[in-house]
C-alpha cells in the first residue's frame, strides 16, 4: 500500500521505469535476429578472407591510411614478404622496389593520377573495372633476373560512397613478354638474313601477283628500288614475252603448289641491260593451305656463264688433253648458318643441308667443336672469336669437311646479327663450294709452266743464234771491203739487236703474273734490289718502316729498273728518299732522287715500250707489273731537280705489321 502511494507520489519516475521495462521487452524481442545478423557478417568476412588467402592471383589491400589490412598467401610467396611482417604498416612496396616509392594501390587511393607517367612505363584506366587502372612495369629486383608484371588497381567505398581503402591484383607476365621479345628478335633476324643474302629475294600477293617484298639485292639488280616495286606486277617492268613467261610459271606453282626450278632465264634490267638468273619459286600457303604467297629466289649467273665460255676456251687453247672440270651446277643456293654469341648453331638452309650430308636439326645447338675435327674447328673458332670482337664483315678462305669426309674448300663470308638493342647476338654465314676452282687453277699453272718451259728453251736457241751471227758479222766486217756492203752488214746489225731486245721483252713479260701476288716489305724489297747495283755513291732514306703492300712476286724488278735508271740518267743524283702518305681512297708512295730529272716533254713518253736510252723496256715494265694488283705510277718531278715517282696503292693493297714479308 505504501509502495503504491510513493509510485502515485513520484509520477517522473514511473514514467522512466515503464520506459525502462518497455526497452527491456524490445531487446529481447530483436535479440536473436541481431545477433544473427552479426554471425552472419562475421561469417561473410571470414569466407572473404578465405576467398582472398586461397586466391592463385596475388593481392594486397591498403586502408585510408595506406597501411596493408590484407596480404595474401600467392603475394607473400611471390614476394617472400610474410603477412604477418607487413599487415598494420605502410611496406607494401618493399615488395616490388629496392627503395619506398607509392605502388599502384597508393596512386589510386590518393587519386594522384597525374604521377603515373613518372612511375609506369605503360599504363591506362581499366577497361574492365570502373575507377580502376592497369598498369605494366619491368621490376629488376624481383626474382633471379627480373619481372615482367601487370597490375590492377580499385578504390573500395563504403555503403555511403565513401574511399575507405584500395585493393591491388598482379600477374606475373614474364614469360608472355619473353616469347613476344623472342619472336621480335626472330623476325629481325629473318629480315636480317633476306636483306643480307646476295640473291634476290621477291614475294607476290598469290591473289593478283603483285609484288609485296623485295630485298637489297632485288633492288641493286634490277635497278629499281623496292618502294617503285611495290603494288605492281611483272607487267610493269619486264617486256610483255618476259611477263608472261613470268607469269606462267608463277600461275604453275599456285596451281600445282609445288617448286618451280628454272635453270635459266632471261630478264631486261633497268641499269645492267640483259641478265641472266637461275630462279627458284615457291608457294606459300596461309593457314588453311591455300596460296598466300609466292617466294622467288633468283641468283645471277650472268658472269658464271661467261665466266664458264672463258674457261672452255682457254682449255681447248691450253691442251686439248686437259679435261675441263664440271660446270658448277646450276641453281644450287649459297649454303647458310647462324650461330648464337655462344658458337652453337640455330639452324642452317637446305643449301647447307645438301652439301654437308645431315639433317638441319643435326646441327642446332651443338659448337664447332662438336661437329669437326680439331685441325678444322679450331680455325672456324678463333675466326668467330675475331668477328665477334671486331663486327664487320669477314671474308676468308679455307676448308669443310661433308659427312663422307670429303673435304672442300670454300670462301666464307660471315657477319654479325644484332637484337633489338643494338647488342652482337649471333653470327650469320655463307660460303661458296670453290674446290672445283681451285683444282682448275692448278691445272693452269701446270699448263702455264710446261709454256714457259718451251719458251725458255726457244728463247736460249733463238738467243746463241743471234749472238752467232754477230759473231758473223764481225768476221765479214773485215773480210768485205765494199763499203755498200758494210752498210747492209750494219742494217743486219740492227735487226738482231732488235731480235735481242724482243726475246728479252717476251722474257721478262711471261713471268709477270705467273705467280699470285703477296704481301711484301717495301723496304726490304728496295734493299734487296739495289743490291744488284753499284748504290756505294748514292744515299738512301727509307721511311717507309713496317709497310707492305700486296704485289707481284717481280716488285723487285720495279725497284731494280727504277734505281738503275738513277744511275743511269741521273747524272749528278747523290740521294735516294722513298716516303708515303695515306689518303681516304688508299696509300701514295713517293720515290725520289736529286738527279736532273725527266725533260717536260718525254714525261708523256716514259712508261711507253722503246722510251730511254737502253732497250726502253724498264718503267713500261714497272707499270705493268704494278697494274696486276691495282696499283698505277706516275712521274711529277721537276725537271733539273730530280725525279719523282708516285705509286698509288688501293686500300686493300697495304697494311702495316711488325714481321715484314719478303718476295
């Protein structure tokens, strides 16, 4: 009762216990469903969680602060940055950079787009996902030797819109990115090979037959360039015979889909006139087998086919019993390889194939040390050492053996190919199968010696017969009185001198050439000449020290004529200077004396046969026998002041070297 009278007495505070009791009822009505709710959401994020650890694909999570509130298992085995090292802090770059720099989820989060060209090589918003960016990038510290990877980056909102974080995914695309640059390197590499090959090299649309590519020496052989080509058919260029000779016989391999081999054919060039090609054309199929394209691949044997006439005739001249060698066959292409920085071959043509015996695959990564005997592989060896440190062409001769152990000897012809940097990786190579020269150069010397063993010996009877008759004349001279007669015996006198002075000619001209020319020191080539002649009374300064030059074997015979004419006609010359200077186009050599020189109006006459006092046959010697090398001379001296003579010798002619080389 007196509870009742202090409730009725206390209206503020029954208001606050009914209030009290009425929340107590709803609590207990909502528990259930709320905490229902809240094991819900505890689940959801759990299952999140999960989802996110289990993912293959590497992610990370940042919060507003930039610090990482989620690091999965694929991320911190990619970058071997644990979880729990990294969650709660603001490291997530240590993953990917040496030093601290934003990544891409910073960028994002920040919206500081304006510093990713800074910090990206390539990047650009997604096309999948709204607000985010892509972005790819080359990171050097990642791994043993670097990584190719590709990030993508989102910002997270809240239910109110609200950036409370971003959330960063990346792929590893090293590999992708390996085989797009290895198939780059491969096309540069073939598009090196085309334009390197000396044959030309043509491909047609197989649809209309125009032409679609065109290398270097297509361009140089017909005489227009690649970009007149292009578009245009053989009709535009070839007289219309020609073009339809062309065109059946590309129309024959589309139809037939097999090679067309044409040992010869005739074409009308643009600069060179009439030219003959041994061409070989091929179909190219797309991917479905039908004709794309046509490959031709035409070698000009103009020269071999006169050079081969040449040859014939010089062997029925020569000795009807010498049997002349093969002809080359026709049509074989210049057998091809190429090799990596390491020596190991990456593959080698059907040409190369043909010749040597095995399959192209027999060859790809092996070394030359492999694949020949060490006499052989040695030299191929030290030659690809010597390229590789000075990369430019190289031309040289020697020998390969083919699988039966037949050697041939061949001219090689190498170079370098280089990848997308600028950087030597590899070696390409050609060689030329020159056994079958070679055996016909023996041949000829063979030839050339028994003639000048024949000349030898009619030049020494012709000569005793001459000096006989001298011998005659000097008897008659004082047993005829008739002073007629006496003049005729003088006449006859003089025809015999000319007899001498032509043997004499023809013997000292058949040696020239007789044997190939090789590099000799001039100074000590000089020495040796005038130690034929009394030099005691005349000087000589020699700066010419560790020059050679590449010459005939009777260089010597040069400096010999040229000295004796010194002092010959020199009449007062006490000195002697031989000296050189170098000009872009090759070498001058200067020989002088102090001598009276040569009259202004014989300078014209001086290399002429029959020019001098003697039998005329010294300096137009000397200018023959400089002629088979390249060489030339010419006198420009001042008259009453010497004479001078200046020797000119082609770059490729003259070298300096410390073991100087004697004729």
């Amino acid at each position: 009762m007196n509870l009742h009278s202090e409730e009725e007495a206390d209206p503020e505070s029954q208001r606050e216990k009914i209030i009290g009791l009425g929340e107590l009822s709803i609590r207990k009505s909502y528990y259930p469903e709320l905490q229902q709710q809240q094991e819900a959401l505890k689940q959801s994020e759990a299952r999140l969680r999960s989802i996110l650890q289990a993912s293959p694909v590497m992610q990370f999570v940042i919060d507003q602060e930039h610090r990482v509130i989620s690091w999965n298992r694929a991320i911190e085995t990619y970058s071997g940055i644990r979880a729990d090292d990294i969650l709660g802090t603001d490291g997530q770059w240590k993953a990917f950079y040496s030093e601290k720099r934003p990544v891409l989820a910073d960028i994002v989060l920040d919206q500081a787009f304006h510093r990713l060209p800074a910090l990206y090589r390539k990047f650009s918003k997604s096309r999948f996902v709204k607000e985010g960016y892509e972005a790819t990038d080359y990171f050097p510290h990642m791994g043993d030797t670097g990584k190719w990877l590709h990030a993508t980056a989102v910002p997270m909102r809240d239910a109110n819109g609200v950036v409370i974080g971003a959330i960063e995914t990346l792929e590893d695309i090293t590999e992708r990115k390996n085989a797009a640059e290895a198939l780059k390197e491969s096309e540069k590499f073939l598009d090196n090979v085309v334009e390197n090959i000396p044959d030309m090299i043509f491909v047609k649309d197989a649809h209309d037959l125009r032409f679609v590519r065109f290398n270097r020496a297509g361009e140089e052989l017909l005489g227009y360039s690649r970009e007149e080509m292009y578009g245009k058919n053989d009709y535009d260029f070839f007289p219309k015979e020609e073009a339809d000779f062309f065109t059946r016989q590309d129309k024959i391999v589309l139809e037939k889909r097999q090679h067309v081999d044409i040992p010869e054919e005739i074409i009308q060039t643009r600069l060179k006139g009439t030219r003959i090609l041994h061409t070989k054309k091929i179909m190219i199929p797309d991917r479905n087998g039908k004709p794309a394209y046509l490959l031709g691949i035409s070698e000009d044997i103009t020269e071999r086919k006169q050079a081969e006439e040449e040859i014939e005739k010089a062997r029925r001249r020569l000795d009807s019993t010498l049997k002349f060698i093969e002809t080359v066959i026709s049509a074989i292409p210049v057998p091809l390889f190429y090799k990596d920085r390491e020596g190991r071959y990456i593959g080698v043509n059907n040409a190369f194939v043909e010749l040597m015996g095995y399959t192209s695959d027999f060859y790809k990564g092996k070394t030359v040390m492999e694949l020949w005997p060490d006499e052989y592989s040695r030299v191929y060896h030290d030659k690809d050492l010597e390229l590789m440190k000075n990369p430019q062409k190289q031309v040289y001769e020697y020998k390969i053996l083919d699988r039966n152990g037949v050697e041939h000897e061949v001219i090689y012809g190498k170079n370098v190919f280089r990848d997308e940097t600028g950087q030597v990786a590899g070696i390409v190579g050609a060689f030329v199968d020159i056994t079958e020269r070679k055996r016909m150069e023996k041949a000829l010397q063979l030839a050339r010696n028994k003639i000048n063993l024949l000349n030898t010996v009619t030049f020494q009877d012709i000569q005793n017969a001459a000096f006989s008759l001298v011998a005659y004349h000097e008897l008659l001279i004082n047993l005829i009185k008739d002073e007629k007669a006496h003049a005729f015996l003088e006449k006859m006198v003089g025809l015999n001198q000319k007899i001498l002075d032509s043997l004499n000619f023809a013997k000292n001209y058949q040696d020239m050439g007789a044997r190939p020319p090789r590099w000799q020191s001039i100074e000590q080539v000089f020495l040796f000449a005038i130690s034929h002649l009394d030099f005691l009374h005349i000087t000589h300064a020699l700066h010419v020290k560790d020059l050679e030059v590449y010459a005939d074997p009777l260089l010597e015979n040069v400096f010999f004529h040229m000295m004796q004419n010194v002092l010959l006609y020199g009449e007062h010359a006490s000195e002697v200077t031989i000296r050189y200077q170098e000009k872009p186009e090759g070498l001058v050599l200067f020989i002088e004396d102090n001598g009276v020189g040569i009259p202004a109006e014989e300078k014209h006459m001086i290399f002429d046969r029959g020019y001098g006092k003697s039998n005329g046959l010294g300096l137009f010697l000397a200018r023959e026998v400089l002629s088979i090398t390249g060489m030339t001379i010419r006198e420009t001296g001042e008259p009453g002041r010497g004479a001078r003579f200046e020797i000119y010798v082609p770059r490729e002619d003259y070298r300096f070297t410390k073991n100087p080389q004697v004729s």
